[in-house]
C-alpha cells in the first residue's frame, strides 16, 4: 500500500471494536493465533469497514441501504493517497498542507470517496451519481457527522448520456476528478465475476450462502455494469473530458483490467492527452490508476 495509507498495519480488533461493537460477533482468532473475520460473510465485512470510517474517520454514524456496494475502506484510501501524491507532485512541489477540489463520479450510496477526501486530507469533495437512491442515502451519510456538509457536496446526475455535463458549473474549477467505473457489460457478467470472487473465500459454503453474498456485496446496475463495461464507459470520459479541460487539472480513473489499457492509451493519445498510469498494490491484487491532463506538462507529470 501507499506510504500514507493509514490502513498499511494489520487490523487493530480491539480497538475497532470498542469503536463499533457491533463488529465483535464476528471476530475470531484463527490457526495463527491472529484475530480476523470470515470475509465471506457479508455482515462481518460491513461492521468491519463501518468501524474502519468511524475509528479513522471520525464518523459519528453510518449505514448502507440493503443493495449496494460495501465499501472496501483501504483500497479506497489507497487510491486517494495516490492521487494526492500526484497533485502535490504537480502542482505544489510536495506539499502536506494543499487543500483540493475533488469531484468524485460514481459517488455510490457508500460516499466512500468523498468521507476519505474530506476527513484525511481536507479536500472540498463533490460526489455525483446517476442513481437517486445513492444520492439520498449518500447525502444521509454526510448529514450524519456535524462539519462533514462543509466539504462535502454531492449532486445527481440527470441525463445517462452525459459525465461531466450538467454536474461541473460554470466557472467551477477541480483539480483532480476520481472514479471506480462500472467494471461489467451486463448483469449475468456481473453476477457470475461476483460468484467466482466469492468462490476463492467461500469454497465450503453452500450454493445459497454464496447467492447471499452475491446480493448483499453485489451493488446497483451504475455501481458494476454499464453497456460496454469500464473499456467504454472510460473511453467515454476521455472523449467528454476534452470539453472541460480547462476546468479540470487532472482526471483520473481506476482500470480494474490491465488489458484495456492499450485502448485507452489510443484514445488519449488522439485526443492529445498526457497521461501516466500508476499500479497500485492491495495485498495480492493490483489496480491501476490512470490520469491524463490537457495542458502542457510532460506526460510522465500528469
């Protein structure tokens, strides 16, 4: 994990659940002698990541309509602390103290992006979403914990067709947007990357059990497909970003698949872009980040 990742040590339990005691019914000590969860249980995996905000967000309260995507709080810091790396780089020359102006698209009923922005860092995050229901429940979210309004907006995306249009103001300048894209073409695709996800934590579970799974961990149509999943959906927003190049310093996007990444290379480069990817490692996965900007940087100081 990144250097300011506050999740980089091994989860404290004892602490975490004088925080949040609800999580303590699923906490266990395994054959290592080490406290864990079963993260094939949803409801542990929740109380675990509502204690994570609530401990190092200070948060004063927080809950997810039944539905949608539970957010996997170290990977989402993960990618932040990236993209702040990036910007101070930038823009700054290093800088501890740089407060940004973020817009987060997908915000997801989670709000996840703008809690991390906005109570590690400072920023003044914006969060929109296409679905109304993630819009109210993230709004909930906000309104829960005293100060959080101030530094978190989020807006509803009225129109499918458009990312940034309607959503970014006249004469409103951020400078960096962030997003977690639709990863899937379809619901059956969905359906079954989420079955086969589950498959490697939960292989002495039953065929029910992992149904379970699928419809608590499995999120919203906009939270995990879109037609042509994140291949389209990004080249998508590389082609409306050109329209707010001047309103934007950077734009960045989460590339789950490193085999897209070919493709949107071509795209930016035909839209003249400087862009940069940076991999990011989570445990034994890796992600990848990649951002590209209009103006007259290098490339390589996207």
């Amino acid at each position: 994990m990144h250097l300011d990742n506050p999740h980089r040590n091994p989860y404290n339990f004892e602490t975490l659940i004088q925080t949040n005691q609800e999580l303590e019914a699923f906490v266990f000590t395994n054959e290592h002698e080490i406290q864990t969860i079963d993260f094939a249980n949803p409801k542990g995996v929740f109380q675990l990541n509502k204690a994570l905000l609530l401990h190092h967000y200070k948060l004063d309260h927080y809950e997810l309509p039944i539905g949608h995507l539970c957010p996997a709080v170290p990977g989402r810091a993960d990618y932040l602390c990236h993209v702040k790396t990036l910007l101070d780089e930038r823009i700054t020359g290093s800088s501890d103290t740089a407060s940004y102006k973020v817009l987060d698209i997908g915000v997801g009923a989670n709000c996840i992006y703008p809690i991390i922005g906005a109570q590690l860092f400072n920023w003044n995050m914006v969060g929109v979403d296409i679905n109304s229901d993630a819009v109210a429940s993230a709004k909930e979210i906000v309104a829960a914990t005293k100060g959080l309004e101030s530094n978190i907006d989020i807006r509803h995306q009225t129109n499918n067709a458009n990312i940034f249009t309607g959503i970014i103001k006249k004469d409103e300048y951020f400078n960096v947007t962030v997003c977690n894209p639709p990863f899937h073409t379809s619901e059956i695709e969905a359906t079954k990357g989420t079955m086969r996800k589950l498959a490697n934590i939960s292989k002495d579970k039953d065929y029910a059990f992992r149904q379970e799974l699928v419809q608590n961990f499995g999120g919203k149509a906009n939270e995990l497909w879109c037609n042509g999943g994140e291949a389209l959906f990004i080249k998508r927003m590389i082609k409306q970003s050109l329209k707010y190049k001047k309103q934007v310093g950077v734009f960045t996007t989460l590339v789950s698949n490193k085999a897209h990444l070919n493709k949107l290379y071509k795209q930016l480069d035909k839209a003249k872009a400087n862009h940069k990817t940076v991999v990011m490692h989570i445990g034994n996965k890796n992600s990848r980040m990649l951002a590209w900007s209009f103006d007259d940087q290098n490339p390589t100081d996207v």
